[in-house]
C-alpha cells in the first residue's frame, strides 16, 4: 500500500471522528455542515433523508446525548467506526457500527447497524460489547 493511500485513510478517520464529535457531543450545527455534504444520502431505516434530516433528528435527542467512539477502520473512500451512543432518552444505550463514504473531503453516505447494549447479566459472552465496562441502567 503506497504512503498516499495511508495517509487517505487516516485522513477519512479523523474526518468522521471530528464531524461525529462536533454534530452528536458538540451540537455545533454550523460547523458540522462543513463535514456533511448537502447531497448527504441516508441510508439508516430510523433518520429522515439528508442531512437536515441528521441534523433534525440530533436536535430533537436530549442534550444528554453522547457519543464514544471505538474501534475505526477505513477501506478507500468507507470508513467504519463501532460506537456506542448514550443519553439518548431510550432505556438502553445503542452500540452502532456507522459506515460512511466519503467524497472530496466530506461525508457523502451513510450505513449503520443498530443494537441495544447489553448488561452483564444479558451478555452470554461474559464481555461488554463497548470498552471494558458493562453498561449501569437505573
């Protein structure tokens, strides 16, 4: 793999890691819209189309929300991330992988898989599925 092809994908990482931290933990709407393309294509089942529907979609979940980030591989013009999304206003929190295309510097497409964390008492594996702690619902 050639040195310019390295540096595109850890390039793709930090982009989604500072577009996902600035629009889910920051809520800073203005400079996500530099990170997401005004073309954005959706194609999660739970958010409206485009980006106004992200962006109506964050706006609308309680400030609590926050996102981690976990482990991100990029392929290309893809990159995937596992993280978990807590304070959401649902009983659990969502572990989600999130893939992303990525086109001229912006995020251009969307993908995720979806599923409830598990507590240590639902997890058959004896593992958290997110970090090295299991979640504490009230």
């Amino acid at each position: 793999m050639s040195q310019i092809e390295l540096n595109k994908k850890e390039k793709n990482k930090e982009l989604v890691l500072e577009a996902f931290n600035t629009l889910f933990n920051q809520r800073d709407y203005i400079t996500a819209e530099h990170y997401w393309s005004p073309k954005y294509i959706q194609h999660s089942a739970h958010i409206p189309p485009g980006r106004e529907g992200l962006f109506n979609l964050v706006n609308s979940i309680p400030p609590t929300l926050k996102y981690e980030p976990g482990t991100i591989v990029a392929d290309g013009d893809f990159v995937m991330v596992h993280g978990r999304y807590s304070g959401l206003g649902q009983p659990v929190n969502w572990i989600i992988v999130d893939i992303l295309r990525i086109e001229d510097g912006t995020l251009v497409e969307h993908w995720d898989v979806i599923q409830d964390e598990a507590t240590a008492e639902q997890s058959k594996s004896g593992l958290p599925m997110f970090g090295d702690k299991f979640p504490a619902y009230r």
